[in-house]
C-alpha cells in the first residue's frame, strides 16, 4: 500500500505553514479550518485491513489530534462498521495555535495588533498582511510608534535621523526599521508630503541625508584651487563651482569610471576629469555649467559601459565617447575579460557606432559576454587620444 501521512508528518506541514505566516494572515477569515486526510476506500479496507487499521489508530492514539479528529463511516461487508479519520477540524486560530504550541506566539501577535489599532488603524489591514514582520518588530513596537507618531507630527522635517530627540530611539534604531517605517508612513502621510521619485528613505520623507560626493581632479596647474588639484565636494557645491554669467577657466570636462584611470589621467590644459560612479546621475542635473563646456565621456567597453554612457547623455545630451569603439576593442583583444552579468535592454541616447558595437556586445556577436575594462587599454592610447581632444583649445 502506498504509505498514507502520519499524524507527524501533517502536523509539520501545518507548522511549515504557521512559520510562513499563512495562518496568521487569515486570521480573521480562515478558520473554521478543515484538514483533510487521505481518502480511504472500501475496495482499500478490504486489501490492506491492518495497515489502514493502524494508520487510524495512529491519529486515534495521539491525544494531540483526537480533539480535532472528524471520521467517516464504512460499512464493509466483511469487517461491519468501521470509524475512518477522515479529516482534522479547527474551529477557531486558537485551537491551531495550541495544536502546534503556538499559543503564546499568536497572543503576542494579537497584542501587537491590537496596540497598532489604537494607535493608527489604518496600520491594522498592514499588520495582517505582514505577520511576519509584526512578529519580528514585537520587542520594538512601542517605540517604533511613538518614531512614527513624532514622523507624522513633523513631517518633512529637514534634518538628519540623528537629530531625532526621543528616549530610546537612536540613529541605528530607526535605520533598523526602515522597511517597516516605509511601510507606515506610505500609509499614513499625506501623498503630497512624499517624494514619490525616490525610495531613498531620507530623500522619500523629506529627511536631510549624507550628501552626494563628486570627486574631480584638475588637469590645468593654472586651475588649481590654492595648491589642490584632487578635490570632493557635495554635489550641490558642485553645481555652483561656476556660475551662471561666469567665465568657466574649464573647457574641457572628462568623466571616467574607473579611480586609477582618473588619478593617472594626462594633463591637459584647461581641462578636469570627474571620476564617475557608475549609475545614477540624478544628483548631476543641476550641474548647469557642465552643459557649457565640451564633456567627455569614457567607460569600460562592455555592455554596462554602454548604459551608463546611454543614461549619462540623457542628461548631458552633449556627451561625446572616446576610447569605446571597434578599433578600440579590437586593438587590445589580448585584454578581452567576461562580463559575468551583462545587461541587453535597449537603449535610446547612443550614436549609431555606438549602438551598433553595443548591439554586437549584447547580442554576443564577437564572443558571448565579452568586455574590455579600461585599465587594460594602452596608457600611450590615452595621453594621445587625450591630447587630440584638447589639441584644439
């Protein structure tokens, strides 16, 4: 006979289930719950007796499952009448929970929900769908609203998580909870008090956050800020390094990606290298005077290379590449590397060489998930592909 579940093998699922959060979430709403047991036919009764005959006394035996037990009756022509199990009946979450000896972990559950409902309800429908996360916060609640009753009394505050000035809650604590803050206050703020735009939980909420770096090196000795030619700054500083009206000293702006290639990159007069950092340039857009000078851009000769000079240009439109064509690739094949993820989106801000090398790098048209880092192509390449950008000041 096939083997039929045993008593500790349904009472597991039933506990993998209530450690997923599955009861919990249909607490209001899934209980009675029926259990059903394997179906016992007659034409079964009669070829394994015994087996069947044990399997119910297994359930019948386990004073955790009579309680619940619910049977059907068979009438067998050769052994008469007979009580089957035929499923487990939980009238009420409790009787579940005791089942499993969860008790004290949904009391704690309901605590929580019930100091959420007097505190917001509208954190209750929240709370339901998520017992998991209100099992984890339990220890922290009363202080994670109180947090959340001083964010909504001050929404938009504009100064930094550290300047929150309550008993008990620092720094790390509400970094902690980020996720379920988010949570509470998407709930709970009015919409136009959140910066939809972003996820960044400072910026989303109107806290002040640590500011964005640009790192750039002067080229030009004549530019040098009182000795110093390797330079970070806020990235609203930034914006401001040159004026509208002003005499930009900076004609020529290179952005690279990789920290050595700029810290190694060749003089050149009247000129900067930006040492880029990959994706996001949201913080670049107030840069307006770098919409006046002529702007270079070099990344690795990859697909992302291509996408992060594809999202550069969508907000510099002005943007020339250097050093990411074919000759280039083909030039330095010794060099050739694996792009372990690359990426085969479309992409809209590429000149139509660039596109066509991106198309043969993501569509593996050369070899499958090749790539050219930048610290690989020749320094001499560089300093005279350099000096014919800037030859013509």
């Amino acid at each position: 006979m096939k083997a039929l579940i045993t008593p500790s093998q349904i009472r597991k699922k039933l506990a993998e289930r209530w450690e997923r959060g599955y009861y919990l979430k249909r607490i209001h709403e899934g209980f009675p719950l029926s259990v059903p047991l394997p179906s016992i036919s007659s034409s079964l009764l009669t070829e394994e007796f015994e087996a069947v005959r044990s399997w119910a006394l297994s359930f019948g035996n386990d004073e955790r499952f009579v309680p619940y037990l619910q049977f059907s009756q068979i009438n067998h022509r050769l052994f008469g009448r007979n009580r089957i199990p035929r499923s487990l009946l939980f009238p009420t979450v409790d009787d579940l929970a005791a089942f499993l000896s969860k008790s004290a972990e949904l009391n704690g559950f309901r605590q929580s929900l019930s100091l959420l409902s007097l505190h917001d309800e509208r954190l209750v429908p929240w709370a339901v769908a998520h017992p998991l996360e209100v099992l984890r916060i339990r220890e922290d609640l009363d202080r994670l609203i109180e947090l959340h009753r001083w964010m909504i009394d001050h929404p938009s505050p504009g100064i930094y998580l550290r300047q929150i000035d309550l008993p008990g809650i620092d720094t790390k604590f509400t970094e902690a909870h980020r996720t379920t803050l988010t949570s509470w206050l998407d709930l709970t703020l009015p919409e136009h008090l959140i910066d939809q735009g972003t996820t960044r939980f400072e910026k989303r909420y109107g806290f002040a956050s640590k500011p964005e770096l640009i790192r750039f090196r002067f080229l030009d000795p004549s530019l040098e800020m009182r000795g110093c030619n390797d330079i970070s700054v806020p990235s609203d500083q930034f914006a401001y390094l040159y004026r509208d009206g002003e005499e930009i000293p900076v004609t020529h702006v290179f952005v690279v990606e990789n920290d050595i290639t700029a810290l190694s990159f060749p003089r050149a007069e009247k000129s900067m290298v930006i040492f880029g950092r990959g994706y996001n340039f949201a913080h670049w857009k107030e840069v307006h005077w770098l919409r006046n000078v002529k702007l270079f851009y070099w990344g690795d000769l990859d697909t992302h290379g291509f996408r992060i000079l594809d999202q550069f240009r969508s907000v510099f439109s002005h943007t020339e590449s250097f050093l990411m064509d074919w000759k280039t690739l083909h030039d330095h094949e010794s060099s050739w590397g694996v792009e372990s993820t690359p990426t085969a989106v479309d992409l809209h801000h590429l000149t139509r060489n660039e596109k066509d090398l991106y198309d043969e790098l993501r569509f593996n048209r050369i070899r499958n998930n090749l790539r050219l880092e930048q610290e690989f192509i020749r320094y001499s390449l560089v300093e005279r592909t350099v000096g014919q950008i800037t030859f013509c000041l």
